[in-house]
C-alpha cells in the first residue's frame, strides 16, 4: 500500500503550508459527540433530508424541521399517531417529502431500540471500532431508515465519529495511491478496500481517520472548502 507522506506533501502544498492547510482539518484526535438521543435523530433528519437536496435549504428551513418534529423528542415522536405523520406530508415548515418524513419515525424507533441495547446511541457509537466503518455503515443501512451510501457516512462524519467520507476527491486520491476502486465505490469489495487503506494510513501516522480523509480530498481535485449549507462535493 502507498505510504500518506507524498498525499499530505501535496495537500499542504496545494493549499498554501502547513498552517492553511491545518486550518481546514479537524481537530488531531476526535472523540464522538456527547449528545442526547434527541440530537442524534436529528442529526439523521438532516442528513436524510439533505441527500439529493440542496443543504443550503434544508439549514434555512432547519427550524422549522425542529418546530415540525417536536425537536425530535423520541418519548413524543413514538407516541404520536398516524394522523400526525401524514400531516407533516402537508406542512410548509419542513420539505415535504412523504418517504423521507416516514423515515424519522423510523430512525426514532431505530435510536430508541440502540438505546436499549447499549444504555444510548452515543454509547453505542462510542464502543464501536474506528476499524470497523465498514460494518458500521451496514448496520445504520440495515436498521435505520434511509441511512445508506453517503448518508450514513455523512452523518458519521457530521456527528463526530472517526470515519472516512467517500466523496469524488477522496475516491480519486485512493485511486491515485493504487486502490483498486470504482468511480463510484459503493460495493462492499470497495468499502473494504477503502477501509484497508485508512487503517493502514492511520497505523502509518498516528492520524485518525477523519482528518486522513480530509487530507486525502485536499490533495487532488477542485477540493474548494465547503461553506455552511453548501452540498458536498469533493471534500472528504
């Protein structure tokens, strides 16, 4: 496998020194967020919301999509009836979507079960290996509502798990080091691969993955920082 010092040589320098480029990384070690139940399900809604969708208008909406969702309270969301969900497909707060409104009572019953199983989903995330994302992403896919692809790597990633993001640059940086992916990795071949190679990198520098994958976006392509409530496009 290919060693990270020639990736992050020309990450710095396409990014103006070590400085500029540190100013755009997350920070060297990163622990998952302490959040509430509550928050995590939100953190889903917004991720499931804003795949396909422009982020910008998803955040400009966001509080209203708190208002709608009883700030995804998981004890009031469960107990509510049918008749409350088919009324969000009507209400001008949120983007009405029908399938993707379904999917917060899904995830609501998927965090609640997860709690029950671990003590919390922090808990549950917590404890689960940075090695193992691969499995992990099979899990929220499997369990959770809609939290496939990069949706389930977006939301890892926004709620302060150590993982890897496979967006275009990152994919391409991998394929430069002579991973053997597809354009578009979405096979658990590829996730495999993708996986081997940041826990290689990781053991090689100490790094966790997070940053690593940062790293690796910014070493090739467009790589342009993203601003708030813009889509993802070749950041990693």
């Amino acid at each position: 496998m290919a060693g990270f010092a020639p990736i992050l040589a020309r990450a710095t320098r396409r990014k103006g020194g070590t400085a500029a480029l540190e100013a755009l990384l997350p920070p060297p070690r990163r622990a998952t967020a302490p959040l509430g139940d509550d928050r995590y399900l939100a953190e889903m809604t917004r991720r499931v919301f804003s795949a396909g969708f422009v982020w910008r208008v998803i955040d400009q909406k966001w509080d209203g999509f708190e208002d709608a969702f009883l700030h995804f309270h998981l004890g009031q969301l469960l107990f509510q009836p049918d008749e409350f969900w088919e009324a969000l497909t009507r209400d001008t707060r949120i983007v009405r979507n029908g399938q993707k409104i379904m999917a917060v009572r899904g995830n609501a019953r998927f965090i609640r079960d997860i709690a029950a199983e671990h003590g919390s989903f922090a808990a549950f995330l917590a404890a689960w290996p940075a090695e193992d994302q691969v499995g992990l992403l099979a899990l929220l896919a499997r369990r959770g509502s809609r939290l496939g692809g990069h949706t389930g790597q977006y939301l890892l990633r926004f709620v302060g798990w150590d993982g890897w993001v496979l967006s275009r640059d990152v994919v391409a940086c991998l394929r430069d080091a002579g991973v053997d992916l597809a354009e578009n990795p979405t096979s658990q071949r590829d996730l495999k691969l993708a996986q081997a190679q940041f826990n290689a990198w990781s053991r090689e520098t100490g790094l966790p993955r997070a940053r690593l994958s940062r790293i690796c976006a910014y070493s090739v392509g467009e790589n342009l920082v993203l601003r708030p409530g813009d889509e993802p496009g070749g950041e990693g």
